[in-house]
C-alpha cells in the first residue's frame, strides 16, 4: 500500500499539481480582492449541518482525488460534514461545482485545541473527484522545507471581509508575505504560542485571514510556475482580522508529511 501512495504523489507531480487551468491574476493588493473564477482549483469549502442547513465552516485544499488536507479545530464531531470542490461563490448554482460526503475525518492524534498545537486533519472524499479545469491538487511542499522571510503567498478563503464584518460570498485571495520564526516567536509577536511547527504570515495590519478562512491554504509559487500548500490555516489575533504584529498563524504543512503519508497509506 505504501508503494501505491509514493506511487499516487509521483503521478500527482508528473500530471501538474498545482497548475490551474486558469491561472490568479496576482496584483499585489494585499488586501482581500475576489478571485479570478477557478483560479485556486485545489481550494474547497467544508460544509456543516449543525443547522440543520449545509453552512460554510472552514476551507480545505484538495491535495489528492480522495483527500482533502484542512485544520483540526474545524471539527466539533457533533455534525455531518460535507465538501464543496469546484466552488467559485457560496451563494450562486455553479455547474462546476461538485459535492462529497466526508467518508472520513481523520484529525492528528497530539492535537491539542488550547495550545492550537498540531492543528491538522485529513478528510476522506467518499467519492473521488475527476480533476478537470476547475478542480485539482494542489502540490505538496518538500520535507521539512522552510520558507523564506517575506517570501510572497497568497491565504484564500471565504473567511469575514473584515473584523466582525460580514463571510465573503466570492472567494478572495490575498497576499501575505511570510515572517520567519525568530521574528514571529518575539515576544511582541506571537511569543512562544508559535512553535517551528507553525509557519507565520501577514502581521503588517493590512490583511489577514478571518474567521471562516480557518483550514484553507497558504498557497506559495515554486519556480516553475506551480504552486503549493505550505500552510493551513490554523489561528489568528482575537483582537481582529488585521492586527500589527500578530500574523495569522499556519499549521507548516512541510512538518506533517509523514503523517499525511501515513494517514493515507492506512485507507
């Protein structure tokens, strides 16, 4: 089985993970802009029924046709979940859009929620999508890759447009340059909440992620154009969605590849 997964990433990169059929239009706006329709096909929207109606709840990224990678803390195990792929608004009938079960949840066994400490999960498709225009992987950093400071990546979600404002309809994006962990670990910052775990981004009090964007990408350009989850979304400042010095706060996806290896070799 473990042969077939290493076998299943090679066929994901020979295909052109993270290549989007419609490329982002990267302006450089570093507040939350709507996105250029399917231009971040590995993003999806995790859906509950806890009111009895499909809400949005957290963002996710297709790493995989059966496999969607987001943050342990989206879970409550009191609800039905299920998995928006192809999804450009959460208002509007898309023909592109495609719905899945969440067969399973699996979130990390050292998840600790008062510490957000390894904040990760993985979701089992309960069937696999057939990727196309308008949905594919996302690729997955190298082993323990560490990320440059202020190295340009882009949060995506449909988190709060503002601090206590009202959940984005169209998917934003917005750029977010990466603050490394010595800066990030400062007392003034986020001090030792931020572990090397942990991958940090934003803090310059423009943007941001919000509320809602919890689970969704940090989405990062390698040199040959594609691009590559390097972050989940995991916390951010309870003082608001744009606080100086108080980045919003991934789970470094760079750190978990043996156990999203692990994980997905088990099925």
């Amino acid at each position: 089985m473990k042969e077939l997964l290493l076998l299943t990433f090679m066929v994901v990169y020979v295909c052109g993970c993270g290549h989007p059929a419609y490329p982002p239009v990267l302006d450089r706006v570093v507040a939350g802009v709507d996105v250029k329709p399917h231009s971040w096909p590995w993003q999806v929207s995790l859906q509950s029924d806890k009111t009895g109606h499909w809400n949005h709840v957290c963002g996710g990224t297709l790493i995989s046709s059966e496999w969607v990678l987001t943050a342990a803390h989206c879970f409550n195990g009191r609800s039905n979940y299920t998995v928006k792929i192809g999804m450009h608004s959460l208002k509007a009938s898309e023909e592109s859009l495609v719905s899945c079960k969440a067969a399973q949840i699996i979130t990390h066994e050292d998840y600790n929620m008062m510490l957000s400490r390894n904040d990760i999960a993985l979701v089992k498709l309960s069937t696999p999508v057939v990727f196309s225009d308008t949905m594919m992987s996302s690729c997955l950093p190298q082993r323990n890759s560490i990320l440059p400071n202020g190295m340009a990546c882009y949060i995506t979600g449909w988190g709060r447009l503002s601090t206590d404002g009202i959940p984005a309809d169209i998917l934003q994006q917005a750029l977010l340059p990466v603050i490394d962990h010595n800066t990030c670990s400062q007392p003034n910052w986020w001090g030792v909440l931020v572990t090397n775990k942990m991958l940090c981004a934003g803090g310059d009090g423009v943007a941001a992620g919000c509320n809602g964007d919890s689970g969704g990408p940090l989405n990062c350009q390698n040199p040959d154009a594609s691009w590559t989850v390097y972050g989940v979304v995991s916390f951010g400042s309870g003082q608001g969605c744009n606080v100086f010095m108080k980045p919003t706060v991934f789970t470094q996806v760079s750190s978990y590849l043996d156990w999203i290896e692990k994980v997905m070799s088990k099925d």
